[in-house]
C-alpha cells in the first residue's frame, strides 16, 4: 500500500533553514508527481508546492516562491522540501501528498515551527 513519511521537522528562529523529506513506498515513485501541502490548527489544508515525476518542473504558492525549493530523488524514492528565510507565519504541520490509483495519499506531517 501507499506509505509517505515526512521527516525533518523541527523548530527554527526567523530567517532560519529547514529541510523536510518524504519517503514513499507502495507505489512506482518516479512515475508519479508529488506535492507539499501543511495546516494550521483551524485552518484548511494549505497547498506548498508541486513537482513533476521526474522533476523537471514545480510550482509552488506565491508565499513560498523564492524561498522553498522542492527536488526529488527518485532512486531513493524521496521528496525534499529546502525551507529558507523562514518566517513565523511557515508554522504549520507539513505533509507530502501523492495521487496515486485514484486516491489522495497523505503521510502522518511534520511539524515546522519558527519562532524566536
């Protein structure tokens, strides 16, 4: 079955760096794009960013551009998320995302906390 796992959470002061990953397995990684989404308490689900199957392209939210990078390493079947600059406002449960055989797949989260 589909597994994600996200790790490299963490807490960072503003202006800080983070770099999150996600491991799958269950399903044929490079044939499939990948997503970052996170969630404050409260809030809805958040999209981050996207890239290709074979990460030849991504698109992220205005919020992030310039500031987080996705890559993927499909020999190891994982997904990065490099956070830089930082800010408080970047606190929120982080999770990777696949579409795969017709069902959205999400791992457990990670939590990104910025503060001071």
């Amino acid at each position: 079955q589909v597994q994600l796992v996200e790790s490299g959470g963490g807490w960072v002061q503003p202006g800080g760096s983070l770099r999150l990953s996600c491991a799958a397995s269950g399903f044929t990684f490079s044939h499939y794009a990948m997503r970052w989404y996170r969630q404050v308490p409260g809030e809805d689900r958040e999209f981050v960013g996207f890239i290709s199957s074979l990460g030849g392209s991504t698109n992220y939210v205005d919020s992030v551009k310039g500031r987080f990078t996705i890559s993927r390493d499909n020999a190891k079947n994982t997904m990065y998320l490099q956070m830089n600059s930082l800010k408080p406002e970047d606190t929120a449960v982080y999770y990777c995302n696949a579409w795969v055989t017709s069902t959205d797949h999400f791992g457990q989260g990670t939590q990104v906390t910025v503060s001071r």
